[in-house]
C-alpha cells in the first residue's frame, strides 16, 4: 500500500511528492521538524507537538508555520494509512527554496507532512556516549532543528559499538540528552534529568514524564552515567525506555523500581488521553 504525503497542503503519491534543490532545508538545514507517535490510526499529543514545531520557527526566525493547515494534512495521511499499533508522523518545516548560500529566499516556505509504520524499540537499551559535547550556548540549542549532521554522526558511532543510542555530555561537563531522546538518571533514590539550560531539546515525553511521574531538573555530571542506580530514555516513539548499558557498563538493574513505576504510570495516563 503507497501511503500518500502532503506537501503545502496538496496529498500526492510519494512517488510524485517533489521539494526543490534549492530547498534551504536540503542545502543549509535551514527548518525545523516534529515526530509524532500514531497510536491505532490516531496521534498522540499532537498540540504539544505544534506549539513546539511553532516555538522551534520562532526561535529560528522562521515565519509561523500554519499548525492549522499542517494538521489539516496530518489527517488526510492518516485517513489513508493502516492501522498500525504504532506509527510515527513526520513533519518538516523550512524556510523554503533560497539562494547558494545561508541567505534565505522570499519564494514562501515549504511545509511536508509523512506518515511510517514504527517498529518498537527494544525493552532495554545500550548506549553509547560519544566524545563530541553539546553546545548549550549555541544558537540551535534546543531548537528541533532538521540540522541534524551531529546526530546522525553521533548514532553512527554508537551502533558501530553496539549501542542503540548515543548520549551527549555538554561543554560544561554535564549530561545533555541522546540523539532523539531525553535522559533520566536515579541517583540516591532522586529522579533526575538534565535541565533545559544543559542544551537538550524540551521533549515531550520529557515534560509529561515530569508532569506524571515527578523528578527534579538538575545539572547531573555526565560521569554519574556510569554509576547511576537507574536509567531510563524517553522520547516520542519509544516513551519510557530502560537503559541496561552505559558503554561497557552495566548499570544495576533495568528496568529499576522507580522506571518500572514510571513506565506503568506513562502508559496508563497515556492511554486515558491522547491529546494530554
């Protein structure tokens, strides 16, 4: 089955689905983009998800994407896609086709909506921290930028030594976030994740896993990884995910207590409110 996309809000055949080279999201990474979790043909926290995809622009001074118009098109791939258990929506927002070089263009921006069959992640992770920090000064830090050079370098050298996910300290020596997931660390019983100054990207599953399950914001060094009593992972598509393995270090037990509790306390809450 040909699941069709949506481009400036026309459904077409992927097939047939064109954006142009000159495309600033293509040459510089010039745009911002959203994951979102389809649940059984439905998606999961979807206003979360555009106030974010509207934040991440503004701070990128792009003009506002129409969120309206965006989940107009989600629906329209949705309406046509399986009914997957799990399913993930991609959306893509640039600044539009521009000149050769980091000036942008003034021929409109270019707004796509895809809709995928995600297959779930493994009931524990491994991951692997990688040697290049974090900028949490930088002018994309947490912004959800399609500038993603870094991380698909960094998840590279992570599952080329076995790990599942690649773990970013920052330059201040503290510990950021993954690739595509936010971090939580058990430390003397504490649930802890980095704070949003440390340069990790305001998850959404990050901030409901706060809301839900409590935890404090605090600087964590990135060493204390390594000797954590638990940890765990959460992003859009895997919720609430153990970590088993730090490197060559395995952590005590995965899931722990306290992310056990946290996984059955996301999936109940979950499951009550799709739209939380």
């Amino acid at each position: 089955m040909t699941i069709p996309v949506w481009v400036n809000g026309d459904l077409i055949d992927p097939s047939r689905a064109t954006v142009s080279v000159f495309d600033h999201g293509l040459m510089v990474g010039d745009g911002v983009f959203e994951t979102v979790k389809i649940v059984h043909g439905r998606s999961f926290a979807l206003t979360r998800h555009l106030d974010r995809l509207k934040l991440s622009a503004q701070r990128m001074d792009l003009p506002e994407p129409d969120v309206e118009a965006i989940a107009d098109g989600i629906d329209q791939c949705l309406a046509a896609a399986p009914d997957w258990p799990l399913g993930r929506i991609r959306i893509t927002y640039t600044s539009g086709p521009g000149p050769l070089g980091s000036d942008r263009g003034d021929q409109g921006t270019t707004s796509v909506v895809i809709v995928d069959e995600q297959k779930p992640f493994p009931a524990a992770a491994a991951v692997t921290v990688v040697p290049w920090p974090r900028n949490e000064r930088g002018a994309l830090s947490g912004v959800k930028s399609t500038s993603y050079g870094d991380n698909a370098k960094a998840l590279a050298h992570a599952k080329a030594r076995g790990g599942g996910e690649a773990i970013f300290g920052n330059l201040a020596g503290d510990l950021c976030e993954g690739t595509g997931s936010n971090i939580f660390v058990v430390r003397g019983g504490r649930l802890l994740t980095p704070t949003l100054a440390s340069g990790c990207l305001a998850g959404v599953t990050r901030a409901l896993v706060l809301e839900w399950c409590g935890g404090e914001e605090v600087d964590v060094p990135l060493a204390e990884l390594y000797t954590a009593e638990e940890a765990f992972l959460t992003s859009t598509t895997r919720d609430v995910q153990p970590i088993r393995l730090v490197d060559e270090t395995e952590l005590p037990i995965a899931p722990g207590p306290i992310t056990a509790k946290a996984m059955r306390i996301f999936a109940e809450r979950a499951a009550a409110d799709l739209n939380p």
